[in-house]
C-alpha cells in the first residue's frame, strides 16, 4: 500500500498556471454589453483605444470616487507621458482598488502619487541622441544598431525611457519627432549597409504593432536584403496589451512570419521581444494568441521593467517569469527602472533589484530565468546590476564600467532619493553636495578597480583574465554592498 507523500522541497505554487478566462472587460460599464468576438477584434481595440484624458474621466465616472477622478485629471496635467490604454489593459484594472492596481500604476497617473524628478535626471538620459550617427538610430555597440521606425506605440507607458520622442506633447513636455518617413528609413539603411560589422538590428519606436503588415515586410527585407546582417528584433509590447492583434490581423501576422521564414532560409534570426511587466497582464487571451506566434516558429523574449509596487517582490517576480515560460516566452532582461521624467514614484533601488534576482534564480529553469540589468544613464549600455565598482546605500549611488563602449568612463545610476536613508536624503537636498557625492562616488569606484586589477595578477606581473565590470577583491567596504 503506498504512502502519502508529504510536502518536499519540490512542491511549488502553480498558479502562474491559472490564467484569467471570462469576460472582465464588462466591468466597465462603457463595455458591459461587448461580447468576445468584437472583443478580440483588434480593429475594435484601437477604435476603443483611450487617448484623451476626457475618455478616461467618461469611462470612470460611475466607478470610481470623485476623490479620484480629481487626481487622474490633476496626474495627466504632470505627465510627461500623454495618454494612449487599450480596452484590453484598461478593463483588467480594478477600479475598486485603483490606487493599488498594478497596471493602473503603469498607465494611468495620479498627480497624488508624484515625486519630485532625481537632481541628476535629464530627459534622455540613456543617451540615445548622442549615439545617433543619423536620425532614427542609435549605434552604441560595435555589431547592434538600434532602428526607430516611428514614434507612436500602442500603450503609453508612464516610465517610458524614450519619453522624449515618443507619443504627442503634453502640457509639461515638447518631444521630438521620430515619425513614420521612408527618406529617413532609407537613410538608415544606408547607414547600416555600409557599416560592415553591423549585425543586430532591433526595430522600435514606438512599438512595432503600429506599423502595417506592408511595413513590416519592406522593413524586414530591406535588412534581409543587407548580407551582414545575422540578427533581426521587432521590439513590440503588443502582445502585453493587445494580443488579440495576433488572432485576427491575419496580414500583420503573415507578413511578420514570412520575413521570419525567409531570415530562417537565410540562416538569419528574427524573432519579437515584447515587454510584460506583471502576470496579470497575461490572460487566457495572451496564450491564445502567443500560441499562434510559437506554431509559426517566432521566438519571442520578454524584457520587462522592475517598477515600484507593480513587480518589486520575490515573489510577483517569480510568478511573472513562470508565466511567461508557461506561455512559451523567454524571460530575457528585468531593467532597474531608468531615469525619467515624472516617474520616480515608479523607480526602486539596485538593492531591491539584487534582492528579488537571488530569490528567482534557481526557482525554474536558467534558460528561463533573466538577468537583471542596469542600463547605465549616459550611455554605459547594459550592465548587469550586480556588476558595480561601487554602491553606497547611504547616496544610492552605484557606478558601472562598460569597457566595450569606453573603458576609461564611468557611469553612475541613482537610486530615488525618496528610498534612501534620512543621512543620503539630506545630502541630496543639498544641491552643493550632488558633484561631491559623484565624486566620491567615483573615487571608491576607481580604488575598487585597483584592487581588482591587483588581484587578478599573479607575482610576475602578468594579467590572469581581465576582470569583469564589477568584479572587485572581497573587502569590507564592497562586501557589505553585495546584496
């Protein structure tokens, strides 16, 4: 007769598997009498589409408190982003809890919930314009080139890192304009025929979901066409807020898997990274229509963004990145929010984002597991966030090397000010402390870097392996920032 077993340390949560399934877009009342299929349309989503701050106050007005109301009009007044919300994400929100909703965080702002910007923000503050050797694209690595099509996407993010030209102006924000122009695409294209080492492109905005199935293709060859070029993303985060484009627009889908099959014959990956912040975001809907994108043979990643009361827990994390496998998308990057206007009520630490990444790695597969990156304001690229020379707590100060795009610079990523303790709090007020603190910063990073390079010679002098950034000799003073 057998035993019961008892609990081990194999038995886990399976609720990532429990996807939403019933028709939650009629709790708005605007929406009760929609049915599935006009539902799943994706010509009636972006008719539907939210892009005034009137829309949203009209959608509201029966569910939430005036109280509340006053603070979505007042928050869009603040925004650096204007409004864009599909019917999709707008009818998952729980509007009984609205200021707690992990997607009404990410979309809908409250002038309630706004801090004052970092002293050390600027409006581009990845650099994208300085590494721009023609309009619409940045080349910052050696074989990757960044391609931005147009400047509209399907949703409009709050902590969108490329809020300095995406969307239309807003009250407090004049942006510049990357839009839709195929003089400006073919430039481009020349640039990247005739830079040889040129491999990767990723093409973004904006979202790729906006662009036409025709655009799609004449994009998609016109890269293909270029025999240099081994690797070819469409950055969208469609699938995140309008999956149902992937199950009825029959000529978008087609034409992305027929410039997929023929990057496959010319042994040439093209594949989407799509962005999903929170698992509830994926819904029976999304493995529906992600199921079409996998029995086609497309890849698809997932890079998402650690935000501050949407997915800066271990165990939101955990849940989110099972999800995402359970629906055959790769988790491939988790992004310590970057520097933005109007969105520091949205950022957390290095420290928190040290912390979750040691809970969930190990808790599935590696291969689905992602690493947690920084991408280092002024244009240091992607580092891992544990790889700093040196973080003090006290300023939130952490500082990354990037020896492939400039070995000899530093960068510096600021935690919010608002997070740290009362001492690093007082020190920020201070404007005449923000270039000591930088550069104190700056010299513990360059002492680190010393004592890394020493450690990593043996007696005669000669160099072992080049450090990685951030790999530092265990002391007291780094030791006690690791995490």
């Amino acid at each position: 007769m057998g035993k019961t077993m008892g609990k081990s340390k194999h038995d886990f949560d399976t609720s990532h598997r429990d996807l939403l399934n019933e028709p939650f877009w009629q709790r708005v009342p605007a929406w009760k009498d929609v049915d599935e299929e006009t539902f799943l349309d994706w010509k009636w989503q972006a008719k539907n589409t939210v892009t005034r701050p009137q829309q949203v106050l009209k959608l509201l007005e029966d569910i939430v408190t005036p109280e509340f109301l006053e603070d979505v009009r007042q928050g869009f007044r603040r925004a650096s982003m204007s409004v864009r919300v599909s019917p999709y994400v707008f009818g998952l929100i729980d509007w009984d809890q609205p200021y707690t909703d992990p997607l009404r965080i990410q979309f809908v702002p409250l002038a309630s919930r706004f801090t004052n910007d970092h002293p050390m923000l600027r409006f581009d503050s990845l650099c994208e314009q300085k590494d721009s050797p023609v309009p619409g694209l940045t080349h910052r690595y050696s074989d990757k080139a960044l391609f931005l099509a147009m400047d509209t996407c399907t949703v409009y993010c709050r902590y969108c890192t490329r809020s300095y030209a995406v969307g239309s102006d807003t009250e407090d924000y004049e942006k510049i304009q990357i839009r839709v122009n195929r003089k400006r695409w073919e430039v481009a294209f020349d640039y990247i025929r005739n830079t040889p080492y040129l491999e990767d492109i990723v093409i973004s905005g904006g979202d790729t979901y906006q662009l036409r199935a025709n655009q799609v293709t004449e994009i998609g060859h016109a890269l293909l066409d270029i025999p240099h070029i081994r690797r070819i993303r469409f950055a969208t985060k469609g699938p995140a807020i309008m999956p149902m484009k992937l199950l009825t627009d029959h000529d978008w889908v087609d034409a992305l898997t027929e410039v997929m099959e023929r990057g496959r014959k010319q042994n040439v990956e093209v594949c989407i990274h799509t962005h999903f912040n929170h698992p509830k975001e994926i819904t029976d809907i999304t493995r529906r229509a992600l199921g079409v994108l996998f029995e086609r043979g497309v890849t698809v990643r997932n890079q998402s963004v650690l935000v501050r009361g949407v997915n800066d827990s271990p165990e939101i994390m955990k849940q989110l990145v099972r999800r995402l496998a359970y629906v055959n998308v790769h988790p491939y990057y988790v992004y310590v929010h970057d520097l933005v206007k109007g969105a520091e009520d949205l950022r957390t630490t290095v420290a928190t984002a040290l912390a979750i990444e040691k809970v969930v790695r190990g808790s599935t597969a590696g291969f689905k597991t992602p690493t947690f990156v920084v991408d280092a304001p002024g244009g240091g690229g992607k580092r891992d966030a544990h790889s700093f020379e040196h973080y003090d707590r006290e300023t939130g100060v952490s500082v990354y090397r990037s020896p492939s795009v400039d070995a000899d610079q530093y960068y510096f990523y600021c935690d919010p000010v608002a997070l740290l303790p009362e001492s690093g709090q007082k020190r920020w007020a201070d404007p005449s402390q923000h270039d000591l603190i930088l550069k104190e910063a700056e010299e513990a990073a360059r002492s680190a870097q010393v004592k890394s390079e020493s450690f990593y010679r043996h007696g005669g002098g000669q160099l072992v392996r080049l450090p990685s950034a951030g790999e530092v000799e265990p002391d007291e003073d780094v030791a006690s920032h690791a995490g």
